[in-house]
C-alpha cells in the first residue's frame, strides 16, 4: 500500500500531537498497569487450573478483561474439587 508524502505528514504530525498531549503519559501509565495486571491474574489462573484439573491451558484466556479473569479465578478458587 502506497502513501503519499501528504499523508505521511499526517501521520507524522498527529503522532507529535498525541506525544505531546498530558493525558497521553498517563493513559500510557494506565494501559501498562492493566496489562500487567491481566498478566498476573492470568498465571494465578494457570496454576489454580493446573492443580485442579492436572492441565494449565484448560482456560481460553485471549481477549479476557480483568473483571471476566477475576471470574475465573473466582470460580478455581470455589471450585468443588
């Protein structure tokens, strides 16, 4: 796909805006502490599933916010086995 000089200033120039802009460090900030939140969550699920069912991918856990893996780990830690 081609672009044209205009387009790539465009581009250029909304990137220098958006580094420039306050909020942009903080919803940096914020993005980085979900992820790395998700992450946690999801190894706590991990091996919750592997002591519970003898296998750590029994979860799909693509695509999951925190409140559905936060359900899930709910759920392990309930779990009648």
């Amino acid at each position: 796909m081609k672009i044209t000089k205009r387009q790539l200033r465009r581009i250029i120039k909304e990137e220098i805006l958006k580094e420039m802009h306050p909020r942009a460090a903080a919803d940096d900030a914020y993005a980085a502490e979900l992820e790395e939140k998700e992450d946690e969550l999801a190894t706590q699920i991990r091996h919750a599933s592997k002591d519970i069912y003898g296998t750590k991918d029994h979860y799909d856990l693509r695509g999951k916010s925190v409140e559905e893996l936060e359900d899930i780990l709910y759920d392990l830690a309930n779990s009648p086995e």
